[in-house]
C-alpha cells in the first residue's frame, strides 16, 4: 500500500506542476524535460544493478509503451492541461480504467457485458459535462479535453501492454526503458527546451526537475511495483483517488477550482468507471 499511496500523491502533484509550467514550457519541451530527468537518474540507479537483458518481444513491448505512456501522453497531457485546469484534467484521466476494461475485452477474450456498456455510457457522459462545464474560449477548452481523453487512451493501452512486462523485469528497469525511449521519442522539441530552459525562471526549472524525479521516475517506478503484486482493474481502482488530492492541491498552491459543473461530470464519470470494473 506504501507503493500505491506514493503513486497516488506523486502523480496529482504532477497535475498541478504541470499547470503551474503551462507558462514557461511548451507542451513538447515539457515533456522532453522531464523524461530527460527521469531516465538519467534512473540509469544511474538501475545500471550497477545488472539487470537482466529483455528479449526482443519486451524490447517492442517497452517500445510501444515509451512511446505512448512517455511520449504520446505527456506532451497530450501537457498541451490539454494549457487548455482546462488541472482537477479537470485529473478527472479526465480517470476514464482510463474504463477504457482499459473495454481493451481487456477486446484483446483478452473478457466478456463484453452489459454492465461493461453502461459503465461506459456513464463515464463518457461525465466527460461531456466536464465539457460542458469549461469555461471561456469554448474551442480551446474542448480541445484541451480531447486532449486529455488522447492522454487517458494512452495510457489505458500502455497498462494492458505493461502487466506482463512486469511479471517478468523489475519495474526499476521498465520505467528506466520506457522513460528513455520516451525522451528518444521527444527529441524534436529539443530545440524548443533550449529555448524554454533560457528563458524560464529558476523555481520553473525546479519544477521540471521535480516532473522528472517525483511523479516520473519515483511514481512510475512504484506504479509497476504495485502492478506486480495487484491485478491492473484493482490497481485502477485506486487512481480514482487522483483527481480529489489533485483538486486539493491545485486549489492550495494554484488558488484554482474547476467549474460547479465539472464535479458533477467527474462524480458521473467516476461511477461510471465503478460500475464497469464491479465484479
């Protein structure tokens, strides 16, 4: 449980960081950033270990979810979290565990149930409200909220593709993979850091390097030592604590809320998600 509860405090955090950055960083730079952060400590910790080669089918399988979970989600994330604010953001993520559900039916021969469907209906009909409820520049606002069902997709696929990965390497070695070929992936905003690292205040640039060691390298890492131990529908059942610790402290360092209408969206969502992964 110490595992989860490191998961869980880290990743909300990261929703306010990366809030806080919208600013001073570019939705790709910002992600180039972090990951560069993360896998440099993470090499640094995993290479004296000697860990075990990965065969050529985990090599593709760490590819895959370097790309989407480190790259593909972060700069999604990233971009959506310029656009709405960061308990928005939270509560968008958290359609994950549905959509994961729906992946486990389609791609694992798991029944495809009724309660599966209006799991489904329920959570996406949160996600509209939440829509609904954004306010200000309505396009801007919707295309931040597709961005962060972008996000959600990526990393309900990266979860699926991720349980056997750990079953069989430890998850210290995983994250430092994935993170790496996730800051590969990112490279072509390096241009585009440069410039941000220049021109951002030093208590930002603090705050990427907490990006990169607290809710990435650290989070990631106790994520998939979690996911060894619990199945992945009970491990998503406690993300839905995220978006209330995200919203806490978005609202103590941040001094923002999301709208009225919002909770109502992301309590509908959240029982949507319930209802689809209740046994």
């Amino acid at each position: 449980m110490a595992a989860v509860g490191t998961t869980l405090l880290l990743w909300a955090s990261a929703f306010v960081a990366i809030r806080h950055l919208a600013d001073d960083f570019g939705a790709g730079s910002l992600a180039l950033g972090r990951m560069l952060v993360a896998s440099v400590l993470l090499a640094v910790i995993a290479l004296p270990r000697g860990l075990p080669r990965p065969t050529a089918q985990q090599w593709a399988t760490i590819g895959v979810i370097g790309v989407l979970w480190y790259a593909v989600y972060m700069v999604a994330l990233n971009e959506g979290e310029q656009r709405v604010d960061a308990g928005t953001a939270a509560m968008l993520i958290q359609v994950s565990p549905v959509l994961i559900a729906v992946l486990a039916a389609l791609l694992l021969s798991e029944r495809f149930t009724l309660q599966l469907v209006l799991g489904l209906a329920l959570a996406f009909g949160g996600v509209a409200l939440i829509a609904t409820a954004s306010s200000g520049d309505t396009e801007r606002d919707v295309l931040g909220v597709v961005l962060c069902l972008v996000a959600a997709a990526s990393y309900a696929v990266s979860v699926v593709l991720q349980k056997p990965l750990v079953a069989a390497l430890k998850p210290l070695q995983v994250t430092w993979l994935a993170a790496t070929v996730g800051a590969v992936a990112c490279l072509p905003f390096a241009g585009s850091l440069v410039s941000d690292l220049a021109d951002a205040p030093a208590s930002s640039i603090g705050w990427l390097v907490y990006l990169g060691i607290g809710p990435t390298a650290v989070a990631f890492t106790t994520y998939g030592f979690a996911l060894q131990h619990m199945s992945a529908s009970s491990l998503g059942v406690t993300t839905y604590l995220v978006p209330p610790i995200t919203i806490v402290l978005s609202l103590v360092l941040l001094g923002e809320v999301p709208p009225p209408l919002a909770y109502v969206g992301g309590a509908l969502a959240l029982v949507g998600v319930a209802v689809a992964r209740r046994r």
